[in-house]
C-alpha cells in the first residue's frame, strides 16, 4: 500500500493523491483514511483540522481527489459536483472479451467515445451495486463515456493467451461502483474485481482503477483548474 501525498494546496483546497487500500473516510478505529491523513496535516501546520469531504474514491481505487479547507470552499465544490460542472477521468484495464449492447452509443463529436446509460441500484446490506431498470423507483440514472486505447497481450495473467483492453472513461455521474458495474455489464470486468465478475488471477490482484484526471472551477477565484496523475 503506498502513502498518500499532496499534489497542490492553497487557503481554501488540498489536492491529494489517494493510493489503493485506503478510505477516503472510514469509522473503523485505528484505520487510516483519506481525511485523518488531512486532519493531521493540517493540525502539524498549527491549521483548524477542518476537511470538507466532496467526493469519494472506493476503498481499493487509486487516485487524484481535492478537499475542501473551509465551509465556503467545500460548498462551492459540492454544488459543482452537484451540478456536474466538475470533470473527472479515469483509466481501467480488462481481461474481458466484450459484448455488444444496445445502450452503448457512439459521441456524435467522436466516434471514438462511447457512452452507456443504465440505471443501478444500491444494496446497503452487501454493499453491491446492480443494473436494474428505469422503472425500478430505487434505482439511479449511471452515465459515463469510455474509449479504449489499447488492446494487447496480457503477460502479467495467470491465464494463457489473455488480452487486457484498457480504457479511458469520463464518468458523468458518481453511482455506487459504477464504472465497475457498467463496465463488466458490457463483459469487462475489471482485473482484480472480483465483486462484479472477474475470475482466474484476478484474486490477488490490485482493482485496476484508477481516478487520473479531475478538472474543477477554482471556489475562490473561479479559475479552471486541472489536476492529472502522470
């Protein structure tokens, strides 16, 4: 498990880096979190230990995320996410071999990008996910764009002759494990997500999964900013 590290910090926000394995926020005592790590921080800097948590990254995906260091800037962070002026990327690799659906559709402006729109409900009790329908009233519109930007042969597989296809994904809304779900919905179960259907060395694997890229206005200032993992 790595560290988490500090990317950019201001008065009003904190851009981090979330390594795979730890919470963003946990009420498990005596484990690490995203925001304990932030308290602390703030708190060796003779700062209020404040940490306006926005967004979230599941337990086992890495990547970049920004908190908030004030009321004021945690609100105007939310309401973008709210509103969905906020960008976020991923990148994800599969061993999958791919179906066709009906609810994959080529961007009108880049045929490139594909965009699925399903709809998921939430199991509090198994902390699953599933696709449902519209007419189920629990469950929530799941938007995202993907592309693949590589297909090639798998060496680090247990399996013989396997394939990894990795992905770049714009995610349009944040459902409960969404881009896992809607991406092994399509047959591409993400290595090392053995939840939502990957088998063979996928057990002992890391979720390849990662938040690379999130673009944001500025809570202050209002300027564009952007943030991306190398």
């Amino acid at each position: 498990m790595g560290k988490p590290d500090i990317i950019y910090e201001d008065n009003d926000i904190i851009v981090c880096y979330k390594p795979a394995g730890i919470a963003t926020q946990t009420r498990r005592i005596g484990q690490q979190d995203m925001e304990s790590f932030i308290r602390n921080y703030r708190a060796a800097k003779n700062e209020p230990p404040y940490v306006g948590i926005v967004h979230r990254l599941d337990q086992p995906v890495e990547g970049v995320m920004v908190f908030a260091k004030n009321q004021k800037a945690a609100a105007s962070l939310s309401r973008q996410i709210k509103e969905h002026t906020t960008e976020k990327y991923y990148r994800a690799a599969s061993r999958g071999q791919g179906v066709s659906g009906t609810d994959k559709e080529e961007d009108n402006h880049d045929p490139a990008w594909h965009t699925l729109t399903d709809y998921i409900s939430f199991d509090k009790r198994t902390n699953t996910s599933q696709i449902t329908s519209e007419k189920d009233r629990l469950a929530k519109k799941a938007v995202l764009q993907y592309r693949v930007i590589s297909v090639t042969p798998d060496r680090d597989s247990l399996q013989n002759e396997c394939i990894k296809t990795e992905f770049d994904i714009r995610l349009l809304t944040g459902r409960h494990h969404q881009i896992r779900l809607q991406l092994a919905n399509i047959g591409y179960p993400l290595i090392g997500d053995t939840k939502y259907g990957c088998t063979g060395g996928c057990v002992r694997e890391q979720l390849a999964l990662c938040s690379y890229k999130i673009v944001f206005d500025h809570p202050a200032t209002g300027e564009r900013m952007t943030f991306e993992l190398p």
